[in-house]
C-alpha cells in the first residue's frame, strides 16, 4: 500500500482528485476554485500602497489562503513522507534535449542546474525564476485566472472566455518551450 | 440550455468585475470553519507532488508532446469537474449549509488573451502555475520562494498598471 502511494501516481487519479476539488469546494462553502487570486490577496494584505487594484476585503476570501496553506504542508508531507525511491522517469528526447543544452541533471522534480539558488546568478537562471514568476502572477492577473481558475473552474461551468484564456496558456507554453528556452538555456 | 445561472453586465465598472475573485457565499466563515479548506488544500499539495505536476521536466514534456501525462490530468480534471457542475445545477445541490450554489462566470475581455499568453510563457518558463508554485515551497524547493516573490511583484506590477493596459 505505501509502496504504490510511494511510486508516481497516474494521471487518472491525480486528474479525479484535481477535478473533484470543484463540487467539494462548491458544496462546504459556495466557493469557487482558482488559485492565482490568492497572489492578489497577498499584495492586498501586505503591500496595498494606495492602488486601486488592492483596495478590497481581501479578508473576505482568506478561506483561499488557508487553501494555499494546505497545499503548502500537503506537499511538506509528500516530500517527507511518500516521496518516490526512484529516479523521475523523463522522455528520452527531452533528456538529449536538454543535455545537448548542459542540462544534465535528471534525479529530482527540478534539474538544479536551472532552479537553485546557485543559479540564480546565472543568466539562464535568473531569467527562468525571476523573469518567469514575473510573468506567471502579471500574466495570471491579467487573464483573470489560471490554470486552476480558467482551465479547470471555468471549463468545468463551460465558460468560452475560459476557453480562449486556456488556448493561450497553451499557445504561450509552446511557443517558450520549442522556440524560445533554447535560446535562453545557451546562457549559463 | 443556458451555459450559467448568472449573466454579468458589462459596464464601466467592467475591470473591477473581471478582476475581482469574489466570494459568492454569504455566510461569514472564521476560525475553525476556515479548516477544512486546509484540509482539501493538504490533498491538492500530496496531488501535485505525487503526480510530479510541479516538475518542471513534465511541464516540458507537455509543451513538446512528448507525454500524454499533463494532458491526462488536466483532461480528467476537466472532465470529473463538467459533470460534476452539471449534477449540481440539474438536481439544484445546495451547500452544506443550504445556500444556493452560485458561480459567477468571468465575462470576456481582451486581456484573457494577452494575459494568457504571457502566463503561458511563464508557465513553460518556470514549469509551475500558481498552485505549482505553493507546492514547490511545501517541497523545500528553494527556486519556489524565489518563483513565488517574482510572481507576487508581477501580480503588484499588473495591479499598478491595470488602468493603462488594454482590456
């Protein structure tokens, strides 16, 4: 039994807990799923400086943030307590890939060459952290949503917009990975 | 069949609708109410390290087809969601404490493609979206807390600019 919890767990399972999470939330407390909003929140309650975007009761949706403290410890509690023995199983392509491109370290969830604090100072980096998360939460704001809130909520309510947020996400995810990370992987 | 219970006008106050995220409930929730969303947000962390959803390597291998894994999870999720939205609005569920379930669609503006975009490089960039990025930091992964600060000041930069971007 914690063997198989212990080994990675398939997409049919993961993507049934994931989608059940939406008539869960909904029923304990009316509430809708969608993660992205709680990086809002959190400019709200610590840095509001008088912007407009800000100035709301972000206290009225702390249910979101003790959400987020969950998945915090939750993946605490996976990391310790049922993480896989075994090396992650990658795509032979993507390995040659991203070996070509001096990316060899293949062990863990991420290849520390590139998400370390250690490389943090170099270009490559820098610009997957920093430049990144920049525009994951400007990105996510604009959009109105995430993954969570657009592909998974807002599918699951068949809301076009939402559609349309996901085609981009996508669109956006292709075009850096096939066309512009092999560029920006050249500098380490 | 109407796609929602709700329509949202579009009126000037069209940026403040669309960006809020806005608790539908009315009952006033505190303290150890607040729990149970820990609780679910625990399962969804063990979810997304168990299924190495805040891998970057899987996140790679979705935006090149080269794993059917991501699309299989997002797939179902979708899936397990639609019908579930569609059992509750067919036989009227209530909430636990009786309310009516509401969902307020997000209504459209020109910013869920720029925005979206943007995301989606960011996305491929990093290997995590927002909840990804809480994982990371539950995971112990330092590049999480970095990943997590830079997204906050883009989410402050968004909120700084809003009223000068297109929508």
């Amino acid at each position: 039994m914690i063997d198989s919890l212990k080994a990675p767990w398939p997409w049919y399972i993961a993507g049934a807990i994931i989608g059940l999470i939406v008539p869960l939330l909904l029923i304990i407390g009316n509430k809708t799923f969608g993660l992205s909003s709680n990086l809002r929140h959190i400019c709200a309650a610590c840095f509001p400086a008088n912007i407009k975007f800000f100035k709301y009761n972000w206290k009225n949706e702390i249910w979101n943030l003790f959400f987020v403290v969950g998945i915090i410890i939750g993946a605490f509690i996976a990391t310790h307590y049922l993480s896989n023995p075994n090396a992650i199983v990658i795509n032979e392509k993507l390995k040659l890939t991203l070996t070509n491109l001096g990316v060899t370290d293949f062990q863990n969830l991420m290849p520390s060459e590139l998400f370390s604090l250690n490389s943090l100072s170099s270009i490559r980096g820098f610009v997957l952290m920093v430049v990144g998360g920049f525009l994951v939460g400007f990105g996510t704001r604009y959009a109105n949503g995430c993954t969570s809130g657009h592909a998974i909520m807002g599918l699951s309510n068949l809301q076009w917009p939402s559609l349309v947020a996901t085609i981009c996400f996508m669109l956006g995810g292709f075009i850096m990975t096939n066309f512009i990370l092999p560029f920006i992987l050249q500098y380490n | 069949m109407p796609m929602s219970n709700h329509t949202q006008p579009m009126n000037d106050n069209k940026l403040d609708e669309t960006s809020a995220c806005i608790n539908h409930s009315e009952k006033k929730e505190a303290g150890f109410s607040l729990l149970k969303y820990t609780f679910i947000g625990m399962l969804f962390g063990i979810v997304f390290v168990k299924a190495e959803i805040i891998s970057w390597f899987r996140i790679q291998e979705m935006f090149k087809f080269q794993s059917f894994h991501m699309y299989g999870v997002i797939g179902t999720a979708v899936t397990v969601g639609i019908i579930s939205v569609a059992i509750i609005k067919k036989y009227n569920i209530k909430t636990i404490k009786g309310e009516k379930i509401i969902i307020v669609p997000k209504p459209f503006t020109k910013g869920q493609i720029y925005g979206s975009l943007l995301f989606g490089l960011g996305w491929a960039m990093t290997g995590a979206c927002p909840g990804p990025i809480f994982a990371q930091i539950g995971a112990g992964l330092m590049s999480g807390f970095v990943i997590f600060a830079s997204a906050l000041l883009g989410t402050w930069t968004y909120g700084f600019f809003q009223e000068k971007l297109p929508h």
